[in-house]
C-alpha cells in the first residue's frame, strides 16, 4: 500500500508540474487559418493596434475585457467574435498566442533596437522621436510578455519558431 500511495504522490507532483503551453500546433493552425479573414475586417483605424499596450500580467481574460472595453461599441467587434469563434479561437486565448507567438520576432529585434539607440542622436527630431516610440513600445511588449512564459511556452516557442515569426511579421503593429 505504501508503495501506492508514493507511486501516485509522485505521479501526481510530475503531472501537476508539467506546464502546459497555448503554442500548440492545433492552435498555431488556427491562428494562421484566422489571421487573414481577422485583416480583411474593416476598422475604424486599424492602426490603432499598433497603439496597443499590454498590462504587465499575465491574465489574457483580463488582457481581452480591456480591450474590448477599448473597442466597446465599434461594429467590427461582431465580426472579429465570429470569426475567433468560427477558428475555435477566444479572444483570451488570441490574445495570448499572438503575443506570446510574436516572442521570437521581439527577440529577433534586439539587435535592431541596439543599433537604433546608438544612432537617436545623429537623428532630426521628428525620425529620433518615431524611433524612441517604436523602442519603447518593443521593450514595453518584451517586458509584458516575458514573465508570462512558461518552460512549454518557450519549448514550443524554439519548435515552431520560424513558423512563429513568419506569423508575426503579418500581425499589426509587429513592424519595427
């Protein structure tokens, strides 16, 4: 009986520490499958994506109210619920794989964002101010995104990670 009880003690700590992750290849498919009919819905300003900041935690249900909020009312909020929907996809779950999805592509940035420090002062004012905000939105992305990685996060993330930034590279406001 004792050798039982610490079988299953055992089996239960090594199932209950494994991570899990939402970089799935099932999720990453829907995704790819979403993204080009999520494009092809008309909004009132499509570059306010770019704008988008996440808060430094890691509730995407949290993540998604907030922007809902911040979309409240538009029309094509509708159109982006069906087509989640129709991809299997939540708007949580969304969420978290494209910004846990774009990690290779912020990471990839690094060297580009170093670069660009170096040159701010040898930049006229308005081409210095552009490339501070798009520095600190990286930074801003990199460091909300980070803590939420888990061990499968970033295992899935070196497995798929061409896949991932090619995916990225599409996604609004990934553009350096």
């Amino acid at each position: 009986m004792y050798k039982f009880a610490l079988a299953l003690t055992v089996l239960t700590a090594t199932s209950s520490a494994v991570a899990t992750t939402v970089l799935t290849e099932q999720n990453i498919a829907r995704l790819e499958a979403a993204l080009p009919e999520l494009a092809a819905i008309e909004q009132d300003n499509p570059q306010g994506l770019t704008k988008l900041r996440l808060k430094k935690h890691c509730d995407w249900q949290q993540h998604a109210s907030d922007l809902r909020q911040q979309e409240q009312g538009k029309a094509y909020v509708a159109e982006v619920d069906q087509v989640l929907a129709k991809h299997q996809l939540t708007a949580p779950l969304f969420l978290e794989l494209t910004a846990k999805g774009s990690w290779p592509l912020l990471q990839s940035l690094q060297p580009v964002q170093q670069l660009t420090r170096q040159s701010l002062p040898f930049l006229p004012e308005p081409q210095r101010r552009i490339a501070e905000q798009k520095i600190q939105q990286t930074e801003q992305m990199q460091q909300a995104i980070e803590p939420c990685l888990t061990a499968a996060d970033k295992t899935a993330l070196q497995h798929h990670k061409q896949r991932l930034l090619k995916l990225a590279t599409s996604l609004p406001g990934a553009a350096f």
